[in-house]
C-alpha cells in the first residue's frame, strides 16, 4: 500500500492516493461498525441489518421491501429477510399500499419506533462523548466525500465509463456515461448484499 506522502521531499500525496486511503478505510470501518453496533443490540433481538431496517423506516416514513432495497443499497432478498424477523419480533407490520395492491407498506409498530429511537438516544450520546472534537465542518466534508464516492462507484457497478471526447480545433471536453433511467438503483443482478470492498482487499460478508 502506498504511503499518504510522495518519496521525495515528503511532498503532499496526489489526490488520487488520498481516495485510494480513503477506499481502503471503508470495508474495515463498515465491518467494525457491524460488529458494535451487534454488541450493542445483543439483548434486544434484532441484528445489524434490522436496526439499519427500522433506522430506513423511521427516517423515510412506511416503505415496500424494493423501495427500501433500493434507499439502502442492497438487494430485495436480504431486507426482506429482515423485515421477516423485525415482523417477527413485534416491531414492524404491513399495511396496504394504495399505489400497488400487490407490495405492501412496510410500517414500524408503536415497539418498533421505541425501540430504534432507545437504540439511537445510546448511540448519539456515545458519539457525543467520544467524538466531541471533530468539528462539524470536518463531518459536512466527510459526508460530501462519501456521497461522492457512492455515487461514481454506482456508475462503475452499472457498467459506465467516463466516456473522453476530443473536438478538432475548439480543444478537447469530457462526457459521462448515463446511469440507466429505468428506475434502476445501479446495481447488476446477484450483487452481494454488502457495500462492496475497498480494491486489494478480499471480500468477506458481516452478519445480518
């Protein structure tokens, strides 16, 4: 792995490098995260997964499973899987969908909503407490360079390129490839249902 400075002079590293650090971060990260956030629901019942589920539910408001599938970046068959147990377990229910008889609303319960929000008053304060000295303009840049990547590694699992056009004499442009207008969410059939690795390392699955 290539350090964050140039050999020579300790120059700064081309952004490329930064991005490649950046990458690489990412799958350990998601991987711990998965891990405290199971030691933290060892109680209640619920996996990771599910607490992501009710997290989606409570933030976006009764989804069907596609649209939820698609809101988190994951196939239908492993949220589904989940909204089966967290139905299961009292915390989320069906309801008509008046805009598709035939894929219903997926709803949290009274439980459901108790649940996740005594789950996230914990969380908030832990990272209240370990995490006071980031500055919120550093977290605003972060999410910025998250969103950013998110959205060209989803043009990459759909198969677009950053097309390069050369005119004649008025110089040279750029032009990028379109994301498909069908409603997909850019990803390709049998896509895992983790975020994918960073490049180098092997690809592992966390618990549900």
């Amino acid at each position: 792995m290539r350090g964050t400075e140039g050999e020579a002079g300790g120059e700064p590293a081309a952004t490329e490098d930064l991005l490649y650090d950046v990458i690489r971060r990412l799958w350990p990260l998601h991987r711990t995260v998965v891990r405290a956030v199971e030691r933290e629901l060892a109680d209640t019942g619920m996996t990771a997964g599910e607490h992501a589920l009710l997290d989606a539910l409570r933030t976006e408001g009764p989804r069907t499973v596609p649209q939820l599938a698609r809101s988190m970046g994951l196939d239908r068959q492993p949220v589904q899987r989940w909204v089966n147990h967290a139905a299961e377990l009292g915390l989320v229910v069906t309801a008509p969908n008046p805009a598709h008889r035939r894929s219903s609303l997926i709803r949290l319960t009274a439980e459901g909503t108790a649940a996740i929000r005594g789950v996230q008053q914990f969380e908030a304060t832990e990272l209240r407490q370990r995490l006071a000295d980031l500055p919120a303009e550093d977290v605003r840049t972060t999410l910025h360079v998250l969103d950013r990547l998110g959205e060209e590694f989803r043009h990459l699992a759909n198969g677009s390129r950053v097309q390069r056009e050369e005119t004649d004499s008025q110089g040279s442009r750029d032009s990028r490839g379109s994301e498909g207008s069908n409603g997909s969410n850019g990803k390709p059939e049998g896509h895992d249902d983790r975020p994918a690795p960073p490049p180098l390392m092997r690809k592992g699955r966390s618990g549900e």
